[in-house]
C-alpha cells in the first residue's frame, strides 16, 4: 500500500468531516481500495468537532489499513468549513493535496488518475456523483471491495457530470475569468500552490463560497483551473440535506463576501494570518502631514512599504488628503475621516471604503481590507 520511500508523500488526502462516521468509514475504505502502483500517500481527516465516535473510526482504520493517518479536531462554533480544510493542509506533507469530503467516496483509480493527470500550474476539479438513498443504505466498508462502483452511479447523474466537464474544458478553453468553478470536496492542487494563495479564507463562515474563492485566488495567481471528470469523480454517499445549507447558490451567506472587490491572491486569514505588517502596502507620499496619515503610519511602522508607483498588494488613499490611487494595486482602499464628504471620483476607483476617526478605526481598517 505504502511502497517506495517511506519518506516520501506523493499525496496527501485531506478529508474534512463532521458528525457523519458511518459515511466517514465508507470514505477511508475506499482510500485503502485504491490502486497506486507505488505511489506513496498519507490521509489527514480533520473533524469540525463531531464530538461522537469519529476519533474512533480513525483510529481503528489507521491500526488496520498500513495507511499513515493524522486527525485533527477544533472546537465546533458553527460551520467553519474553510478552518478546517486548512488545519488538514497545515499537517499535510505530501507535494500534492487531494480534497474530499468526509461523505464522499473515491473510485480505485482515483489517485492513478490524479497522478497521471497532474502537472505543474494547473489544479484538477472533480465533482461528486450523487448516490440514491436507496444505494447508499447498502453500503458497508467490509463490502466495497466487491461492489462495482460504477453500477452504483444513475444514467441521469452520468449525464450531468458528462455535461459539467464540457462546460468546463469549453471555459477553459476560452480562459473564461471565473470558471469552471473550483468544488471544495473534490479536487487537487499543488500544495506549494495553496501554501501561495495561503490557503481557504477563514474570514468565510457558514454555508458556501469558500471553495469559489479559493478558485478565483489560484487564478490570481496563474493556476489553471481543468476539470478532471473525464477521467473520474467521486461518490456522494446520500445523508438528509446539512440545515445550513441554501437551496440556491446566490443564497448563500457568504455571496456578498464572495462578489466584494479587492481580493488579495493571498488571503489575510488562511494558513497563517496575515496581519498588517505581513502585507505589501502602497501608502501616499503626502500622508504623513494627515491626521489620519499619522495613525497609517503608526500601524504599518513595520509593514512592507512599495516604492513610488511600484505595484502592492494594498493601495490607501486618504480623505481629507491624498484621495488618489497611485500605483498597481490587488486592493484599493479609500479611508475617509469620519463626517468628510466623499469625493466621487475617489469613490468610483476604490475598491474597498471605511470611514475612520480614531487610531482603533484605523487599525480595524487597515486589518479587514482584502
């Protein structure tokens, strides 16, 4: 299961799970079913706090598989999906990181396909096949080393994961900016390219969007983004529908977080925290003999600070003061002394905007933006 240098990761499975370890079980089973023709792989699960058998289940698969297994766990406050994706990635030692969803089996070639397909600069997005209620309720890990997972997919879910990938091989083609859309429970990515982008943004908390933030980020960064169900998927053991989760997309509680403009490549609240002094800042030369400029100026002593006209990460304009944005810039942030009247056209060329009056509000600014 483990041949070659026992060293050396290929691959890391991260699985993320949460109060399912009956689903968790099936998931980890077909990790040990898979065929990989001596690559090496480690499997982390990490549990959003599930407080019931889960840290059994890993442990009794860990001693009976000869797979190397880590968990994690946090204290459960809420749906904090993006936390624990990124407290998997942190243990993860493997060049290559393959997300799933603790409800989500994998077919035997799953990793073969992965390797076969992978290559540097691009990210491989899969999707799951949704299992009848009926099928899933026959599933036991003792059996699926007998049972043929393709019977288990419907004509009808073969039709729409045959459309999917076209549409994304067409976006791809067309370098569309957006899509295809990265699915959090199934994909792979370099890890020196999440480790780039700084991995999920924890500033996304409860149901959705993190996953399609992480995906506009990679692009930022210059990742391709292709879709890999051409050569497999995976395999969503059916369970009731998570309360939090919203009927339509553009329902969701994160859409506004999502759609916000000025996102930095590299996120401030992911693997690390990127606080102040670890972002590249872009500030007005006139700025010092400002109010607000002086309290700029004391929060960011220790930052990176962009030479004139030299491109940044973040980019401030000041009101009253410096109102123009004079360098390229992820961001764009306008801060306006409390009770001065906007400028429009300052307005119109910033991407983010907050009113401060006080040294607090200027560091809680200067802390949000991205």
């Amino acid at each position: 299961m483990t041949s070659g240098d026992p060293s050396r990761i290929d691959v890391s499975i991260l699985i993320t799970t949460f109060r399912r370890p009956g689903h968790l079980s099936l998931v980890l089973e077909s990790i040990a079913l898979q065929r990989l023709r001596g690559t090496t792989i480690e499997i982390v699960v990490s549990d959003d706090g599930s407080g019931d058998e889960t840290p059994h289940v890993v442990r009794a698969f860990a001693t009976s598989s000869g797979i190397a297994v880590r968990y994690v766990t946090q204290p459960h406050d809420g749906f904090r999906l993006a936390r624990a994706r990124n407290a998997a990635a942190r243990l993860a030692r493997g060049d290559y990181l393959l997300f799933l969803d603790g409800d989500c089996m994998i077919p035997r070639h799953h990793v073969a396909a992965h390797m076969a397909r992978r290559r540097r600069g691009t990210a491989l997005l899969g999707y799951c096949a949704r299992l009848t209620q009926e099928a899933s309720r026959t599933l036991l890990p003792e059996n699926l080393a007998i049972i043929d997972f393709g019977r288990l997919v419907t004509d009808r879910e073969r039709r729409l994961l045959a459309r999917r990938h076209r549409k994304a091989w067409w976006h791809a083609a067309l370098r569309h900016p957006t899509k295809p859309r990265l699915a959090g429970g199934d994909f792979g990515v370099w890890r020196d390219d999440l480790m780039a982008v700084n991995g999920f943004d924890e500033r996304f908390v409860g149901w959705g969007q993190e996953d399609d933030d992480l995906g506009l980020r990679l692009r930022g960064l210059g990742v391709r983004l292709e879709s890999i169900l051409d050569r497999t998927r995976s395999l969503h053991v059916w369970h009731e529908t998570d309360p939090t989760a919203t009927r339509r997309w553009r329902d969701g509680a994160n859409v506004a977080r999502l759609e916000r403009r000025g996102r930095l490549t590299a996120c401030r609240v992911g693997l690390v925290d990127r606080r102040a002094a670890a972002i590249h800042w872009g500030l007005p030369a006139a700025m010092p003999g400002t109010p607000i400029g002086g309290m700029i100026s004391r929060h960011l002593s220790a930052a990176h600070l962009a030479a004139a006209a030299a491109p940044c990460e973040i980019d401030v304009a000041i009101a009253p003061g410096a109102t123009t944005f004079s360098r390229p810039a992820e961001c764009r942030l306008l801060l306006i002394s409390a009770g001065h009247a906007i400028d429009p056209a300052a307005l119109a060329a910033a991407d983010q905007v907050a009113e401060v009056g006080d040294e607090a509000s200027v560091a809680r600014a200067l802390d949000a933006a991205g």
